[in-house]
C-alpha cells in the first residue's frame, strides 16, 4: 500500500510547530512567562559568583571572630582601625607610616627591578640549557639544588655580598634575593619550550638559510614563547612573595616592612589589611599578566 502524499506546506507547518513545541515558544514565537529566565544571570555570573564568594568569606570572618577567636578583629574593626590608610593611601607621616598604596608602591618598584634582573638572566639561560644537552647535564644539578631554597635563606648571603653598599646593602640584597628566587621558572620553562621546537620550523629556516639571530627572532622565539610566558607569570607571583619576606627582615618602607612593624606592635587590624593588599596586588599582577600574554599571543 503506498503512502499518501503530503503537501509541502502542511510539513513545513508541523515542522515549525514542532520546532516552537521543543524550544517552548507560543504562537507567536515567544517564551511564555513560566518563571525567571536564568540566562540574564548567565551574562553576569562572572561578576555575581565572585562576589557571592566575597560575601560567604566575610561572614565565616564574621563568625569566627565572634566564636573561635576573640582577639581576632572582625572586618567592622578593620576597617575602623585601618581606614585612615586606605582613605588616604598616598599620606607620609613618617617612614613607616604612609598610605597603603604608598607602600604598595614602593614595594612594586624593587619587585619591579629584581624581576626584570630574574628575566634578563633567566631567559638566556633557559635558551643556554634547552639547545645544549651538554650545558642541561651540567647545569641541571645545580639549579635542582638551588631552586628551592627559600628566600628567608638567600636574604643573608644577599647582605653578606653587599655589605660594603652601605645604605643601599638592603635594597640591593633584597634585589638578589628577588631575582635569584623568581627566575627559576622562567629557566625552566624557556628551557622546555625551547625543547619543544617542532624540527619542521627549524628545518625550514636552515632551507631558507637564516642567520642564527633570524632563526632566534623569526622561528625559535615565537615558537616558544607560550611557555616563557607560562614561566614568567610564576616568576612575578614569586617577585611579589619574595618582597614582602625581604622587607619583614630588612626593615625597608613597604608592605612588607609595615606588617613586620604592626605584628611587632601587635595591630591585628593593619596586619590583615597587609594581607588583603598582598592578596589583591597579586591577582592584579597575574591578571595584567594575562593581558599582555594575549596581547603577544594575538600580535
């Protein structure tokens, strides 16, 4: 028995018909009003859900000042006690007294510079030992046994070599401390991206018989330079701990220097607006980090 012919238009109709029955649309093609559309949220989730985390986290703070520890300061007294720093945070009234942005500043000056020394002699070497099997067999062990030592260890041996400076043996010794400590992870990384060079690209450049410096700049580069940016990321993150260690022992003006002096003076409340500061530096650095890793990525 053959099947009847349907006309066109009426499978065109139940085609539509079928098709708003499965996206619940009425006739008119519209959602019908059967509760809130949870995808406005959506759009916004990337603001809301951080700051619904904010929320649980100063009431647990909250709590546990009111419970587990007394002497803990709940966030209504640290900001009472700390409010003068954050409302004018570029005040001097003395060296260890100023704005909470003035110390932070200071302290991204010196993580500043020591990075950029991690960086200038960290990237060469991680070329050195990702070409040379030779210079990773020599090198290798040395860098295993020195990449973790804390900086609290290499902070002494700093003023120990720049103890003739005079006033400037603390700046300095914290700048070796930030720069021997931050530029293991650019090595390493420059390294294992140097290793993983497709033979392809350098084929093609011997072919195209490229000098050594266009086979750097044009191919070798480029092609590694997604780790070096995975390495340098860690490498900042590392500066930023490090200075803070750096300037609790050296005493300097800083971030670091007013929490040693407020833990010292027992001021509970400027200690964790310390931390707080240390914390949102942080993930500002690691974030325009990002940034200007997309920008190249995209350049």
């Amino acid at each position: 028995m053959s099947n009847p012919i349907v006309p066109s238009s009426l499978t065109a109709s139940a085609a539509e018909s079928g098709t708003k029955a499965a996206l619940n649309l009425n006739s008119a093609g519209q959602k019908p009003y059967g509760g809130p559309d949870w995808s406005r949220f959506a759009k916004v989730d990337w603001l809301l859900l951080p700051l619904l985390g904010v929320v649980v986290v100063i009431v647990l703070w909250f709590a546990l000042s009111a419970t587990l520890s007394k002497d803990l300061p709940n966030p209504t007294r640290t900001w009472e006690a700390s409010k003068s720093y954050v409302l004018e945070p570029f005040a001097y009234r003395g060296e260890l007294d100023q704005g909470i942005l003035r110390f932070t500043w200071l302290s991204l000056v010196l993580v500043a510079k020591g990075y950029v020394i991690a960086l200038l002699v960290g990237t060469p070497l991680g070329f050195v030992l990702g070409l040379s099997k030779t210079m990773t067999k020599a090198l290798d062990p040395i860098i295993q046994v020195l990449r973790p030592v804390s900086p609290l260890a290499w902070l002494p041996l700093g003023m120990v070599l720049f103890l003739g400076a005079g006033k400037q043996a603390s700046e300095l010794a914290a700048l070796f401390t930030i720069a021997v400590c931050a530029m293991w992870p650019t090595v390493l990384n420059t390294a294992v991206g140097v290793r993983a060079i497709p033979t392809d690209y350098l084929n093609v450049a011997k072919v195209l018989k490229l000098s050594r410096w266009k086979t750097l700049t044009k191919v070798m580069i480029p092609a590694t330079l997604p780790y070096m940016f995975a390495g340098f990321r860690l490498s900042l993150g590392i500066a930023w701990l490090v200075i803070v260690a750096a300037e609790m022992l050296t005493g300097r003006p800083g971030v670091g220097g007013f929490l040693w002096q407020q833990y010292n003076a027992l001021v509970y409340e400027q200690i964790i607006l310390c931390i707080l500061t240390i914390g949102v530096v942080g993930f500002i650095l690691d974030r325009l980090m990002s940034v200007v890793e997309r920008r190249f990525k995209t350049a």
